[in-house]
C-alpha cells in the first residue's frame, strides 16, 4: 500500500515535469516563429502605388488589386495611376512616388538627373506598343516613303529610336523625316484630320489609330513595312517597379510583399488572358477588342535575362538619350537596378548572366 502510494505520487511529479518542460519547449518554437514572422514583418501596410492608366505598365498591377493579391500580402494599396506616363519623371523627383511603375527608360533619366531610383522587378517588354501607325489614305511602297513625310510624336519618346534603329537597317535617312511635336491625343486627332501623314506613340493611341482606318507601320519589336514583315528587334523596353532609395532601405519586406502580388497578377494575365481582359477593360477605358490587340503586343514577364539586361547596358540608347537632350551623362546601369529583393522572392527569375557592369 506505501508502495502503491509512492508511485502514483512519483508518476505524478513526472507527468507534472514532462509537462511543463513541453510548455517551456512551445514558448521556445512560439518565439522562434515569432522572430522568423517579425523578420518579414511589413514595414507599412497602407501606400499608394503609382502606375500609369495604359496595359502595357499597370496591367498587373490592377489585376492585383481587382484580384485581392496586395490584400493576400497584407497590403492595403491604392492604386493611383496617372494617365499620362511622362508625368511620373516629376512625380518621383519631387518625392510624391518613392514607389512606383514605369518603363525602365525614366530610370536612365532620373539616375542621370541624379534622382535616387532603383529598378527593382521587370514586369514586362512592352517594346511592341511603342510604335507608329499611317493615316487612312497612306500608302507605302518601300520604307524609303517614309522619307518626306510628316510624323507627328511627343519629342523624346522611346519609338523614335525604334524609327532610328529601322532607318539603319532599311537605308531610310531619318533625318528627311518632318517629326511633329505633338501629344499621342491631339496627334490622334491630327491623324484622323489628315493634319499629319503618320503618328508615332504608344498604346492604346496605336490600335485606336488602326481602328480609325490607318495601316500599322510599325513597332519595336514588328515591322509590316513593304520590305520587312514580321518580327523585329528595333527597340527593347520594359515596364518595371521603381523605389527610391529611402523606400527601399526602410521597406524591403513590403517591396517584396508587392514583387508577389505584381507577380501572381502577370501570372494570372498569361494563364488567363480573356478574364484578364474583361477585368482590365473598366479600369483602363478600353473595349475589350481593343485591349486584346494592345496586350499581344505585350510579353508579360517579370524575367530579368540577358535581352533585358544587355539592352539596358548597351551604348545605342544611351546615346540616343543624349543625342535628344534627355540627360547629359551615361549611368552605369547597375547604378539605378537593385534586384536583391526579387532574387529573395523569386531567385529563379534572375537568369542573366552577369548584372554587373
């Protein structure tokens, strides 16, 4: 009878032992998921992302946010998207987007400027919606009927060296080019008018145009010029996330938070283009046959490979860039690209060969 009582009092102090060493175990894990959790804690929540009304630089980026993927990540996003691009150089100089979506392009101006910019995700090459279409009774029989002709373009847009790099190839001399300095707007209706022979721009002016009665000339990545048809490497750009330097030393986790969403809405735009379309077309004031023409010229990828990169590090538009007053001095392009954060979140995505200089 002692005996018996002993050891039910021993197997009691055991059970009560083995029980709190798993408690003090539980706080021990429940502190080490804590800190893993608070390693990728949101630095900020709530924030305006800026982006443009157009397919080819906000498409996922609505998609994101119509689909619920910012609010999976935790985010609260507003979306502010301005509806002319040029517009966003002094937005993100004057601090009012230190996160934003634009072509790569403007970060070469702002580095230049010496604004503190990083490109840190590419989203997609957008090269095929920078592009120039005729007038309803224009015809062409060569490229070298360009010649002569009156083009109306907004001064320093990223076609006009799709036009040059063509020139180089066809033997067309640019320079016998009348260029007009005209909004993609008032350049649509001066097309229709007949004020002007062709109009080089960007989507959706590009397919309105063509849908108006004018023939597509050509773009930077397809030309359907009498001697050329078909695919082309005239001109490579590319829609990409930008952050100043302060937003990105003080909000890593949240630019990463929004690398994934942005990521799950260009996955959703490939896998599922006629949805994609119906939900983009409110938002962007587009029908539906008009962003479907617009979004295949469109390669929606958020790959940094060696097209991406070379294109990028190349002289060609750098010195386009200076030939048209646009900056005065060549960044090194590894000045205004920061993709530590992507290669975090997505390392597979990273497959160029060198991102140095």
């Amino acid at each position: 009878m002692i005996y018996s009582k002993f050891f039910k009092w021993e197997y009691l102090l055991m059970t009560l032992l083995a029980m709190v060493l798993m408690a003090c175990g539980s706080d021990t894990n429940a502190s080490q998921a804590s800190g893993e959790e608070a390693s990728e804690e949101l630095e900020m929540s709530e924030l305006t992302l800026t982006g443009v009304r157009d397919p080819q630089i906000s498409a996922a980026q609505i998609i994101a946010d119509e689909l619920g993927y910012f609010e999976e990540e935790g985010l609260d996003v507003t979306n502010y998207l301005i509806e002319n691009g040029p517009e966003m150089s002094s937005m993100i100089a004057g601090g009012s987007a230190p996160i934003s979506l634009m072509s790569n392009f403007l970060s070469i101006t702002l580095k230049a400027s010496d604004v503190p910019i990083n490109v840190v995700a590419v989203l997609d090459q957008m090269a095929g919606t920078q592009a120039m279409v005729g007038s309803e009774n224009l015809e062409l029989e060569s490229a070298k009927d360009l010649e002569g002709l009156t083009i109306g373009m907004p001064n320093g847009a990223e076609v006009r060296y799709a036009i040059d790099s063509m020139g180089e190839e066809l033997g067309v001399d640019v320079d016998q080019i009348e260029f007009v300095n005209i909004g993609p707007s008032d350049g649509l209706a001066a097309l229709q008018r007949g004020d002007i022979d062709a109009l080089a721009a960007w989507e959706p002016f590009i397919t309105k145009g063509t849908q108006a009665g004018g023939d597509f000339i050509l773009s930077g990545r397809e030309s359907n010029l009498p001697e050329k048809q078909g695919e082309v490497d005239w001109l490579s750009v590319h829609s990409t996330l930008m952050a100043t330097d302060d937003f990105l030393e003080e909000n890593p986790n949240t630019i990463k938070a929004i690398i994934r969403a942005l990521k799950k809405g260009t996955d959703y735009i490939n896998e599922n283009r006629e949805e994609a379309i119906k939900t983009l077309s409110p938002e962007l004031r587009l029908s539906e046959s008009e962003l479907e023409e617009i979004m295949g010229r469109n390669t929606y990828s958020m790959e940094v490979d060696n097209t991406y990169w070379n294109e990028s590090n190349s002289d060609g538009i750098m010195d386009y860039f200076m030939s048209v007053g646009n900056i005065q001095s060549k960044p090194k392009v590894a000045s205004y690209h920061d993709f530590s954060l992507l290669e975090e979140v997505y390392p597979e995505l990273i497959t160029a060969d060198n991102l140095q200089d």
